[in-house]
C-alpha cells in the first residue's frame, strides 16, 4: 500500500463521511478490478502486486490489540518455499505486476532462528534476476525492532537485500509504548533503531526506514503532542505513518467505525499471503490462516490464485455477499 493512501485512510478514520465515500470508492474500484481480470475482457496476468512472505509464526509480544493466536503451533518457513516464490515471479509472466514483497504477517519475521540465511536466499534470487535482466521486487521488512540488535542489523544490511525496513512504535510515550506492546521495553526498542539507523548510513544508505504508530484517542495524527524519547527515535526514520487502531479484520473489538464494505476487497485483488508452511491465504488481516486457499508446495501460485476456494472469495465478495464468508464479514478493512 502506498504512503499517500495510508495517510488518506488515517484521515479519514476520524471522519466518517469521507471513510463512507473511500468505501464507496473502493467498491467501484474493485468492480473496474473484477471485469478487468475476471470479467468479459478478463487477462491471464494476475491481479496481485503484492506478496507477504511470514517467516515465522510465532511473537515474541503480547499487543493487547492483535488477533493472533498464541496457543497455535509454531512454523518456520523453508528455503524450499522461499524458492517456489521468487522461481514463480521471475518465470511466470502472470505474476509481472508483482512489484512488492512484504517480510511480515501475525508473527515476528525475526524470531525465525536461520533468518538470515533466508535473507541470503531471497539476495541470491535477487542476482539471478539481474542476470535476466529482470526488475527484482521492493523487499519490506516490517519487524517490532526488539531482536534486530546491532550484530544482526549489520548481517541484514551488508547482504544488501532490503529496501525499506519498518518499525511499529505505538503509544506516544515510553509508557504507553510497553502498556500496548506488551513484553517490549521501550529502551532496548530505542536503543535498536538509533543502532539500525547508524548502520543504514555506514553500510547501505538507499534502504529507507518508516514508522507505524498506533495514536490512542484523543490525541492527534502527529507527534507534536509526544513525549520527546519518543519523538528522537521517530524522527530518526524516514517517514512515520499516524493512525488509529484497525479492527484486525473484524477479530478484536476496538469500538471502530460500523461503516463496512458492502462487497470487494482491495486485499483480496491485490494481496496473496505465503505462510511457512507453503499455505496461502487471502489477506494479511488472516494472522492465524483462516482464509487458506492453497499450498506453493503442492500447486502452482497460479493454480491457488485461480482455484476453486480463491475464486470463491472474489465471487461472493463481487456479489455482495461478504457475510457467507467467516473470515470477512466483520472486516471494516478495504
């Protein structure tokens, strides 16, 4: 998702009308998107832009906001499925307008114990599009910044791989730092990015780093109301998006606005999620693998994006019909 729309949806969180006319807006994009890719002048490319590749399933925090189940099995993604992704974007032409690869999902991408070698891996594949002469894909850390200390900060950035790493600080303050995140401690977190943002200019200054903090009520969009250690290590990142809690995708009850989609998804057009397993679900608001569709282990991502339970998603929520599908009917997302 761009930065333009991230703040447009902030904005417009606090202001009911105009979050009624960007649904509106996205609805009638998605019927563009729909007679586009599935319609009368339907192409055989892909509608996706965007993959999120989950590492690890597990958190090692307890956000009293998020959704996703702790109790689950933990599973960590193989090289075998970091394969199967890139192989699939730099061979198969229907996936061209893939031009992101987002390294997030429920769990922390960090706690996964050969992380860098999976960060290896993805540089590897990065060389070999550049020997075919082929664009290779944004790749976007998003992490809570408690494990990236200073000895795996220099392993990521000298592998030269990432292009943007982001950073979730919510609260405002030190205290309400820890009070939302919990089992985060506010001096490790800060102590991590100013040594993130050292290294960045020593070792690899193009990667661009950005912020997404959660702003309680009734404090406004910015940070001018903050508490100064928090305003130092925002004001380290290249860009820090403000905005209000999101409902998780209808799974935590925070009091939000009531105005739904009435059908589409721009997720659903525009995202596929690989979990470590190889499963593949619909949404990056699915953090415990509700909306499972397939497996890149045992079909083409292709055959999931065009198979039967997919195509279910994209034909009821084209028809309105959004409340027979459990994963989506109380999302207010789009």
């Amino acid at each position: 998702m761009s930065s333009l729309k991230r703040k447009i949806k902030s904005l417009a969180a606090d202001h009911p009308v105009i979050w009624k006319a960007l649904k509106k807006g996205q609805e009638l994009h998605y019927d563009w998107q729909y007679q586009r890719f599935y319609g009368r002048f339907s192409t055989r490319t892909a509608s996706i832009t965007e993959i999120n590749l989950e590492f690890c399933s597990a958190c090692n925090l307890r956000c009293r906001f998020c959704a996703l189940d702790h109790l689950k099995p933990k599973s960590y993604m193989s090289l075998e499925v970091i394969d199967r992704v890139f192989e699939t974007l730099l061979y198969d032409e229907r996936f061209s307008r893939v031009k992101q690869v987002n390294l997030h999902n429920g769990g922390e991408t960090l706690l996964h114990p050969k992380r860098v070698e999976l960060f290896a891996r993805i540089q590897e594949h990065k060389v070999i599009f550049e020997k075919y002469n082929r664009t290779f894909p944004k790749i976007i850390l998003l992490t809570n910044g408690m494990l990236l200390r200073e000895k795996l900060a220099r392993e990521l950035l000298e592998l030269k791989v990432l292009d943007e790493v982001g950073f979730s600080l919510d609260g405002g303050s030190p205290q309400a730092f820890e009070e939302m995140r919990v089992n985060a401690k506010w001096e490790r977190f800060a102590e991590n990015v100013k040594s993130f943002s050292t290294l960045r200019d020593e070792i690899d200054a193009r990667v661009k780093t950005f912020g997404i903090c959660i702003v309680p009520e009734p404090h406004p969009l910015n940070d001018g109301w903050m508490h100064p250690d928090f305003q130092e290590v925002a004001r380290l990142l290249n860009s820090v998006e403000y905005r209000r809690l999101h409902d998780w995708g209808g799974q935590v009850e925070i009091g939000e606005s009531s105005i739904v989609n009435k059908k589409g998804c721009s997720m659903l057009m525009d995202q596929m999620v690989i979990l470590p397993t190889g499963e593949v679900t619909v949404c990056c608001n699915d953090l415990n693998g509700e909306g499972v569709v397939g497996n890149v282990l045992e079909e083409s991502l292709y055959q999931v994006y065009t198979g039967e339970k997919r195509m279910r998603y994209v034909k009821l929520l084209r028809e309105g019909r959004k409340e027979e599908l459990d994963l989506c009917r109380e999302c207010v997302s789009f």
